[in-house]
C-alpha cells in the first residue's frame, strides 16, 4: 500500500496557513509588494535623510525601544516599513553622503544592491556544490580574477569570508599551522599546539590592524605573540627595525614564524614597503602575509596599482572588497599562492563534503573555510564588474586618492591645523591646534570637536590616538566628496574649536 495514500490533500485553507509569508510559488504577490515597499523604503532614505546622521542620542532612540513587545506582531507591511523608518532609517548613518568621511565605510554600487535581492531570496549556501551549484563556479572564478589582479601564479586560490578580521585570522592559522608541519614536523589540526607555540612570533607594524592580536590569543599563542615593529616617520613599517626585532627574537630564543605588512594602514593609509618586507621573510623563511582590507582598492587602477607592488610576493592576502570596491557588508576575501596550504584546516564530514568528492572533482568551498554555512556574497562583486568593470571601480579609486591629495594641501595652508601624515590611499590624521594659551589641552579641544559634528551630524569625522594624544581623521571614501566638502568640514571643526576655547 501506498503510505501516501494515508495524507488527506490538505484544503486551501489549510495550505494558506501553512504557507503565511514563506517565499514560494504561491507567494509571488505578497513577495512584490514587500519588495515593493522595501524599495520605497530605501528610496525616501536617500531622498528625505538632508546629513549624514540625525544626531539622536542612544538615550533618546532607546526609549522608543522600551514599550516595544515583540510577541505581538504588527498589523502589516505597511507599519513594520513605518516602524523601520522611526526606530532604524531615520537616523542611520548615511555613508553615502559626501560629508561622511569617518570610518572605512565605502557608499556602495547599484549593481551589487540588486545582487543583493537575489542572494537573500534564493539563499544559495556556498560551503558546497550540492548548496550552490553555479554559486561556487561564480566565486571560484572571482578568486581567480582577484589572484590575477594580485600577480599570484597558477596555483593560487583562495575563498570569500566574513571580513578583514576573518581573513586575517586564516593568514595566522595557516601560517602557524605550517610551520608546525613543515619545520616540528607537527599537525597541530590533529595534535594540537606543540610545546614550541609560546615562543612563536608574528612581527606585524604598530600601525597594524587590531584584528592580528586577536588572531594570535584565539590561535593560542597569546598576544605576546605579536611583536609590534616601530614605523617611520611615515607611519610605514621600518624596514631596519623589523630585520633588528628578528634577530631579537631569535637571541632570546623565540621562534619567528610569519611576518605581516599592511597595504593601507586603517589610521594612515600607508602602505608598508611590501618588496623590503618580502625579502626579509624570504632571507629568514618566514610566512609573509599582507593585510591589504584597505589597500586592495589599488589593484584596481593601473594609476595607482604601484602602490602595492610586492603583494605578489605574499604567501596569503587579506582583500576586503567591502572596504574598497564599493560593495555591501559582508564581502572579504582570503588568497593564497598556492592552494595546497588550504589542506590545513580541510576536514571532510562524511554528510558535507566527502573526501571522494574531491578525487571526483566536486567542488566544495567549505574544503577551503573556516565558516560552513555561508552566504553568497561573491554575486554582489560579479554584478559589479560586469555592470561597471574594473575600470568604474578603479576610476572612483582614483578620484579619491587625488581628493585626498588636494585635501592635504587645504589642511596644510591652514593654520589653525596640524597634519601628522600624507596618506599612499585616503586616511588623514590631523587636530585642530589653533591654541593661543598653553593653558588648553588639545585633547580636550579636539574631543569636544569631535562630539558637536557628531551631535550635529553634517559632518562626521573619526579620531585616534597617536603617541598617547587624540586626532582627528578624515578616511575618503566617497568620489562624489568635494574639496569642498572638506573646506566645509573643517569650517565646522575650526568653530566648534574657537567656541571651545571662547567658552573656557
Ligand atoms: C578594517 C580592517 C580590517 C578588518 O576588516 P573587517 O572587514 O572589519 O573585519 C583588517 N585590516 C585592516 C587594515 C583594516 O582596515
């Protein structure tokens, strides 16, 4: 007998009930109106938001919050997109407005947006072929167009992740991982961490991104691990300095294992000397892995590509394309020159990825990742570049780096300003020193400054310690962000510095 036979065709009614909201056949109307108002949503966002932040105060916004049961749905569609609009869009930070140039936030391209909708909708899951199908094939060939860019040979791969942070955390696996095997003769995937691992090293910039001492205490090598090498005046990694902490670490008996330089610090926007660096790793046969989350936006100018020169001698690159190239959080890569070091952290699961997928030419991404369920944040970069190309991208690259150059010389004639570097990309970091008495404490001045844009909203900045004391920062980003723009900002930061002052 058919067990079949034993399930009633359920009614209509019940049907409707089963299927309330999911996206499915029967849901195409539901699914276009919602779609409908969302993008009407987004619309009055860009339309109605005059700066790039309200301003509203966390205690203000969290009152709204309060009374709030989420038990209790809303009537529709209509007072959800409201509800949004009051709690959320209304007072979101406006990246794409010319006077936003504090963090490293890039406005972001039309073509990824719409790859957006389709990613979230059919929600392919990219840790395998049988998840993804023709998503893997998209990301494997974007990995491959991105190791070109790179000058990595033909053995390179790589994966998308979650971000820098993420693909600098799988540089530092990868590196301590293979030294173990290659130099202790030690799997510490299957063995765990040798006794040797609290003497590894990992020589990094001071101007390094923060995520690298994360990295190394997750990995279990604690943030002793990392040995910070002072920069030059340029706020680059002194080349000398870091041949020196080698040789240091070494005499007092400690295990260099990788070194990293930064394309595009995340204060200075400076690139450290990638070819100086390359040799030194290569004369103590140390892993060399670049951090270029900021300064991948370079491989994307013939302009400005020298920049980076010496990536190509990397042995893993962090690429944050969400950071450079325009396209919605998340999207980020890791790349390695050569595919076999993924070997170390593979695990094949006997219901995911078996290992006889790979002898029969299965693609599967997880094989390569230390996420298994992941989104398919590669459509929104393949939208990109086949809308716009490599070219629009890198023009908008271009524009903002000679923004930032023009930027340099208005802070620089002016002098109620003190610049403390010129950028490689398009990160300033300055304060406001017009200061007619000792008496006052720049810090102070130059906080104050900080919190009225913020409150005020039509300009936000970012700050930063330097040696100890408190800066301002521009980070461009925008190419629709003016010279002028920039005068206006520092307008707005000279008068909340003299009213600071006139009112002390
Ligand atoms: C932002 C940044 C990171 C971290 O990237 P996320 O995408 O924020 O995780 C790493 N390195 C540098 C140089 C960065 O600027």
């Amino acid at each position: 007998m058919n067990p079949l036979s034993n399930l009633q065709t359920p009614t209509q009614q019940q049907t409707a009930f089963y299927s309330k909201s999911l996206f499915c056949a029967t849901n195409t109307k539901e699914y276009q109106q919602a779609m409908d108002m969302a993008r009407d949503c987004v619309v009055a966002f860009l339309e109605e938001n005059k700066k790039p932040f309200s301003g509203i105060a966390p205690e203000t916004l969290k009152k709204q919050f309060e009374s709030l049961n989420l038990n209790i749905p809303l009537a529709g569609y209509e007072k959800v997109f409201q509800e949004a609009k009051e709690l959320y869009t209304q007072h979101a930070i406006a990246f794409h407005q010319p006077g936003y140039v504090a963090h490293l936030n890039c406005p972001v391209v039309i073509p990824a947006i719409a790859a957006e909708v389709l990613i979230s909708a059919i929600n392919s899951s990219l840790d395998t072929w049988d998840q993804s199908a023709g998503g893997t094939l998209i990301e494997q060939k974007l990995i491959r167009w991105t190791c070109d860019e790179i000058g990595f040979g033909s053995k390179a791969d790589g994966v998308f992740t979650s971000g820098g942070s993420q693909s600098n955390l799988m540089g530092l696996l990868l590196a301590r991982d293979h030294y173990a095997v290659e130099y202790l003769n030690h799997n510490i995937k299957k063995e765990g961490l040798p006794a040797e691992a609290s003497r590894f090293r990992i020589f990094v910039s001071e101007a390094a991104h923060f995520s690298l001492q994360k990295s190394a205490a997750i990995l279990g090598l604690g943030e002793q691990a990392v040995v910070k090498v002072k920069t030059d005046r340029s706020f680059r990694m002194n080349t000398v300095l870091l041949e020196d902490a080698i040789k240091r670490e070494i005499g007092n008996g400690n295990i260099p294992i990788a070194i990293v330089a930064t394309a595009g610090t995340t204060d200075f926007g400076n690139v450290d000397p990638l070819t100086a660096v390359a040799n030194l790793a290569a004369k103590y046969r140390l892993w060399l892995h670049v951090d270029a989350a900021y300064g991948c936006g370079a491989l994307l100018t013939e302009k400005y590509r020298y920049l980076i020169d010496g990536i190509e001698k990397a042995n893993s690159v962090t690429v944050d394309y969400h950071k450079a190239f325009f396209q919605p959080v998340s999207s980020s890569a890791f790349l390695v020159n050569d595919k076999r070091y993924f070997g170390l952290v593979t695990h094949y699961a006997d219901y995911l990825n078996p290992k006889d997928h790979d002898d029969n030419g299965i693609p599967n991404q997880v094989n390569k990742s230390i996420q298994t369920t992941r989104r398919f944040d590669a459509l929104k970069l393949w939208f990109t570049l086949r809308i716009m190309g490599k070219e629009g991208l890198g023009n908008y690259i271009e524009r903002i780096i000679e923004t930032t150059k023009e930027a340099v010389k208005v802070i620089e004639n002016d002098s109620h300003f003190e610049l403390l570097n010129h950028s490689d990309l398009s990160a300033l970091v300055f304060r406001y020193s017009a200061c007619p008495f000792k008496s006052f404490d720049l810090n102070n001045i130059n906080l104050h400054i900080k919190a009225q844009l913020y409150k005020n909203g039509f300009g936000l900045v970012a700050g930063t310690k330097v040696n100890g004391q408190f800066y301002l920062k521009f980070t461009i980003l925008n190419p629709l962000t003016t010279t002028t723009d920039i005068q206006d900002i520092l307008n707005l930061i000279k008068q909340h510095g003299n009213e600071y002052i006139d009112f002390n």
